[in-house]
C-alpha cells in the first residue's frame, strides 16, 4: 500500500469575500512506503504549505490527503517534522530533549515499564546515530547549528514515525556542515527505513538526497514535474560532479527558471541593460 496519496489538493488562505490567496491547487502525488522524496521550487510554490498539510499543520481547502487510507485532518504521532529553525527547549540538555515526546501524555497511556526501558534504550541509540554521545548533558546553547539540527532530528524519530518531514532543516547551515548532515540523514534513512519527505530551495540538495525531486510552480502553487533521481541508494559527495547529476540539475534549474517565470525576468534585466549601453 502506497503510503501518501495526495488527491485534487487545493489550499487557499483568506475568506472567500476578501482577498484570499490560492497556495496549492490540484495537486497530484503518490509516495510509497519508506520512499525519500525531495520538494524544490521557486518561493512561493507551496512547498512548505504542502508539507505542512502533510504535518496536520494546515487545513486543506479542497481534496484529499490520506496516509495509509486515513484522511489526514490533524497531528500524529506516525508523522514527525523538523523544521528550518532547531526549536529544542533551551532548559533540557541534548538527552532530554530527545526522550522528551516521552513526556507527553498521548505517549504514557498505559505505558509499562519494559516500554520506559526501551524507550531509554532507543534514546540512547539515537545518541549514538547523531553522533553526540559525548554531549548528553549538555544544553542547546552549547552546541553548534549543526549539532542542535542532529538533536532536533533524533527528537523526531524517538517515537518511530512512520514518516518524516523535514522543511528547510539545512538551510541555516554552513556549506560543510550541510554535507554531513546530507550524509547523516541519508544514513539515518538506510537505518530507520522511514518515508522522507523533504522540502528544499537548493536543487543540489534536492538531487543528492531524494529517490525522486518534484518540482512545484508557483501562483498558484502546483507540481509541475517529477524527476526520478539516477543514482544509487548508497551515495557519496563526488557523485555530485557525475554527469548524469549536472544534466538533472541544469534540466531542473531550467524548469524552475522557465515555471516561476525567471526567464522573463532576465530578459527585462538585458533589456535593461542594452538600454543603459545605448544611453
């Protein structure tokens, strides 16, 4: 069983009698069972919007959004989300932070104690996987962008989702530190087997991380193209010099330019140009 099927999905913000904004319409897509898709896109193409319907964040106008044959119309623990911006609670230290959904009380219901010693057991693993077992009781402002973003993503698998969102979780990061957190999470994928969902604005990332990259065009936001990735599963940074990814990324880069309308921009800016030589 697939484990997304988005169906006809339309989001407008606003009332209908003011000025309302249409954010998604009639979107298409399918995602199977423990796929990683990456989501790129000009601004304002709805990517975020979309994942954040996924999330149970947002509401959807119009369509259907179901996970494993259930509507999605709320929050769930079968479905964690990392966003841009770290959001660790600053007086819980790395350990803490990680076991907190522990904490909650839609996961204490008639919990035993064999659950409370696996659960401690999986944090600990987490610790590992992140590569921050030396760092347990210390708190998030003492550590870097990149070590709070492993914490806030091993916080978001503590409960084993079914899926995983992530929105912009590199963007704040240094060029190097991306790397290895691609590395990280591409690990992390191979490990967990958890369906990724993953919305980016580098058409790099997008490629190197994703099975498949689906590009979104804006007003109104809408899938314009999907593009099965031609890489193997295990993969490393000097593909990122392969021809077969430079052709991917000039084809996808040429289509974000020509979809958000870039290219005409361009043609203004030489107009603009030529005009201010003849001057």
């Amino acid at each position: 069983m697939s484990k997304v099927h988005i169906h006809q999905l339309g989001k407008v913000f606003g009332a209908p009698s003011t000025n309302s904004v249409p954010a998604l319409q009639d979107v298409d897509l399918t995602i199977q069972n423990g796929e990683f898709v990456t989501l790129v896109g000009a601004s304002g193409c709805g990517k975020s919007t979309l994942l954040r319907i996924l999330a149970g964040l947002e509401h959807r106008t119009s369509g259907s959004v179901q996970c494993n044959g259930i509507e999605i119309t709320g929050p769930s623990a079968d479905r964690a989300m990392v966003f841009q911006h770290y959001s660790l609670y600053p007086w819980l230290n790395v350990m803490n932070n990680i076991k907190f959904s522990r904490r909650l009380r839609v996961n204490r219901e008639d919990i035993t104690s064999a659950d409370v010693e696996a659960a401690s057991g999986r944090a600990d693993a987490l610790l590992d996987l992140i590569g921050l077992s030396k760092y347990a009781n210390a708190y998030p402002n003492q550590l870097s962008g990149g070590m709070q973003q492993r914490v806030a993503i091993a916080r978001a698998l503590m409960g084993q989702p079914a899926m995983l969102l992530m929105d912009e979780p590199f963007g704040a990061l240094d060029a190097q530190t991306r790397e290895v957190m691609h590395d990280l999470i591409l690990h992390i994928h191979r490990i967990e087997k958890t369906t990724i969902v993953f919305v980016t604005h580098d058409v790099d990332e997008a490629i190197y991380l994703g099975q498949r990259v689906v590009l979104m065009q804006p007003r109104p936001g809408r899938i314009h193209s999907i593009y099965p990735v031609p890489l193997p599963a295990q993969r490393d940074q000097e593909m990122k010099h392969a021809p077969e990814f430079r052709a991917l990324k000039a084809e996808i880069l040429a289509r974000i330019r020509e979809s958000s309308g870039m290219a005409t921009d361009q043609d203004l800016l030489n107009k603009l140009h030529r005009a201010s030589d003849l001057a």
